[in-house]
C-alpha cells in the first residue's frame, strides 16, 4: 500500500541475484558526490524501491556499497537485523581490503547481526585490523576453533583467562578435547565465580574426553575443600555423562547432588529425568524431601506428595509449603491427612501445631483454638510450648478478638520472657490493648516495651 515500508526480504533476493558474494571481487571507483548524496537522502526517506534504483545504476562497486549500506540502515530501523548485517557484509566486500569504509561496515555488521555469523567472523579476522577475540568467538563460536585456540596463545591478551572459559564454555559440548586445550591456557587462579565456572568445564571437559579418573579426583578435591554449591554442579554433571553414556548408575550422583547443595539450579531438570523413579520408589522419594524443600523446589516436593503411598515426611513438608505460600486451605488439608495417617508419625507434633496456626490463617479461629487445646493435652513436654501463648494469641487477634488475645500475649512476657516471641507478644499486647479501648494502659505499656526491647523490629514503629 502507498506509504508502507516493504518488507527488506524481497530487497535481499533480488541483490542475491544481482550481487552474489562469490562475484564481489574488483576494484572500486571513487563514489561520486551525487549517489552519495542520493544514498544519504534515502535514508532519511525511507525509500527502498529508490535505493534499489540507485543500485542498479550505480557504475561502480563504491556506489553500490553506499547503496547497499543505506538499505542496511532501513533494514535495521525496521528491525529487520539479519537482513541488515547480511547487507551490510555486502556492501563491505565490495570495497578493497584497505579502505577504511570496508572495517567499519564489518564492525557495524558484527554490532548489527542477532546470530553467529563464521563468514563475517573470517571475514574480520582476514581484514588484518586488531579484532577482539572475544567478538570473534561471538561470531565464529566453534567454527572458528581454531583460530582462537592459536589467538588465546598471547599471552598479552587482555582478559586472556576469561576469553579461555568462554572459548571452552563454548566448546564443550561438541568439542571437549578442544575445550580441555582451552582451559590449559587459564594463567592464574581465577576470583569467584569465574574460579567455579571454570571447575565445572574442567570436571565436564575431562567426562567428555576420556579422562574420566582424572574427573572423579577433580570432584573429590572438591568435595574435601568444602565447596558443596560446585561439587554439587560436579555431581549432577556426573549424572547426566552417565546417563547420556547409556550407563545405569546415573541416579546416585543426581541424589547427591540435592543432598550437597539443594538450591542449585540445575536441579528442576535432574528432578524431570528423575520423575519417574520418585513416584515409583518411595525411598528415593523420601530421600529428596528435605533437599527440595530447603532448596526451594516446593512445586516439585507438593507433586510427589500427591503420589498414592507417598512417604510421610514428604506429605508434612508438602503441606509446609502450602502453608508457606499461603494456600492455607491445602495446607490444613494435607495436614489432617497427615495426623489422619500417622497420628503418632515423626512430623506429627509439628503437624498439629501448624493445622492449629493455619486454621486460624484461614479465619476458623473456634476450629483454631480447639487444635492448640488438642496440641497441648498431647505434647505437654513439646518444646514448642513457650511458643504457644503468642500462636494463640496472634490468631485472635487476626480475628479482631482483642480483648481475649490480651491474656496470651502477657503470659508470654510472663511465662516465657526467654522466648523469641517475646518482643512480638508485647507488642502485640500493647496494639491489643490499644484496640479493645484501653488507651492509658497501652500508653504505659509502649513505654515500657521501648525501654525493654531497643533491638526489636517493632521499636521504630512503637
């Protein structure tokens, strides 16, 4: 339609046909002032039927370059980037090797092109200015292994260690021996993270290449210097070799992996490959419930709950979770299931004690106060008894029972002044007090809550 900018594809085809890059060989001609000035005003236009015309009459490679660049321009304010560094590598072969024209349409082709490009890359390389490697390896990546393990050899590199592991990073996959090399470059002792990232390609690079007890030490000396979060990456590394190598052992290091360092993140994919074996084997089950709950993997540790014959532990901390995301219904419903199933169970303590607070999250606050009853005829030595008045007390008050949450929040600062509910407890005495219209005391109690808990995090506000 009149006023629409076209597409730059076809503007692609049919510079292909006219311009392929085998024939871009010949000696360019001074640009002449007119095209040049022709070349620039399409720019500002945005007329790319004009700039293909003044292709076609351009008389000589220069003039074509400049038409082809101001394509470029268009493409790349269209967002078409990859037609626009492919125009704009055009346009700089068809300049000599030392015109200074031709390196910076290469660059702005490397600055502009959203993918790998080996061709530019050579291209750069060939050009004879001083290229960064670290461009290079963006834009040749593997393809151009070669020329930049024979690049990392200076060692007057700037950032030569970092240029190393990303080479290797880079590599690994379909070139591990190569990596190695790579890695065998790295000069000095690296700071954090740089120094983990590149124990992590060095343990992976020698699985890859063969050198699987040079590996199997690498991890040792890990796991001996303490360092779980890396060891933790080794071992699930060491999982995956295994299983991509056909061997059957590979769930034992993915286990370890959760036990060493739970948060890691490659352990959402470790828990899909080891999915089906969890819900069929209730003791790998059970032994991936306090990793995942610690580690953050909740939506994980809830599934698994879910399982006919789940483990108990498992089923607890599943409801914790719930509890913690504040989905206090399937909280409290896991729970009675729980204290259902194993009313004697080894969470079942904990169990009753957070159905109580979560009833009364969920505004079942008779329901509430009956399970803390309950709790405290059963567990009367529960170490968790000190914590009772408060949990009592915070559930009434949540509910606007402020006068009946009074007396739980004074037997905490009574009872159990030790407590680490107890800066809690007496605040929330003096906004109970406060609320349920005993202003003088309340006055007089903030008083004495300031000159008694300065630490507290509700001294500010008091």
């Amino acid at each position: 339609m009149p006023g629409e900018s076209p597409s730059i594809l076809p503007a692609i085809l049919l510079l292909g046909a006219l311009l392929p890059l085998n024939a871009l060989a010949g000696v360019a001609t001074p640009s002449e002032t007119s095209i040049a000035f022709s070349v620039s005003q399409l720019a500002l236009e945005h007329s790319r039927h004009e700039a293909l015309e003044v292709y076609r009459r351009a008389s000589n490679c220069s003039e074509r370059s400049a038409a082809l660049e101001a394509l470029a321009r268009l493409a790349a304010q269209d967002g078409e980037s990859e037609a626009a560094a492919r125009l704009l590598l055009r346009a700089a072969l068809l300049l000599p090797d030392d015109s200074p024209d031709r390196l910076r349409l290469l660059l702005d082709a490397a600055d502009v092109t959203p993918s790998p490009d080996p061709v530019l890359a050579r291209t750069l390389l060939g050009s004879g200015a001083r290229v960064s490697p670290f461009l290079v390896l963006r834009l040749g990546g593997a393809r151009l292994r070669w020329e930049l393990l024979e690049m990392i050899r200076d060692t007057t590199l700037e950032c030569r260690d970092y240029l190393c592991i990303e080479l290797a990073d880079t590599l690994l996959d379909e070139h591990p021996g190569d990596a190695l090399s790579a890695l065998s470059c790295v000069s000095r002792e690296l700071p954090e993270p740089a120094a983990s990232d590149m124990g992590r390609l060095l343990h992976r690079a020698l699985l890859g290449s063969g050198g699987i007890d040079s590996a199997g030490v690498l991890l040792a000396e890990t796991i001996a210097a303490g360092d779980s979060e890396l060891a933790s990456l080794m071992l699930h590394d060491l999982g995956i070799w295994r299983l991509e190598s056909g061997r059957t052992d590979w769930k034992e290091p993915l286990l370890s992996s959760f036990d060493l360092w739970p948060a890691a993140h490659a352990h959402s994919s470790a828990y899909e490959l080891l999915r089906p074996c969890l819900m069929e084997d209730s003791s790998l089950c059970a032994r991936v419930a306090d990793p995942f709950y610690s580690g953050g993997l909740w939506n994980e540790l809830y599934e698994l709950a879910l399982v006919p014959g789940a483990p108990s532990h498992i089923v607890y901390l599943a409801a914790r979770t719930r509890d913690r995301l504040g989905f206090y219904d399937q909280a409290i419903s896991m729970l009675e299931a729980y204290l259902a199933r194993w009313p004697e169970g080894a969470d079942a303590e904990l169990a009753m004690l957070y159905l109580a607070i979560d009833l009364g999250r969920a505004g079942r606050t008779g329901e509430s106060r009956e399970t803390f009853d309950r709790f405290e005829q059963h567990w009367p030595a529960s170490p968790r008894m000190g914590n009772l008045p408060w949990y009592r007390g915070s559930v009434l008050f949540d509910s606007g029972l402020y006068e009946e949450s009074i007396g739980h929040f004074r037997e905490t600062i009574t009872r159990y002044r030790a407590n680490v509910t107890a800066d809690d407890a007496h605040y929330y005495l003096c906004m109970a007090l406060l609320c349920s219209g005993h202003t003088p005391e309340a006055i007089e109690e903030l008083r004495r809550f300031v000159s008694t808990w300065p630490r507290s995090v509700y001294f500010e506000i008091a």
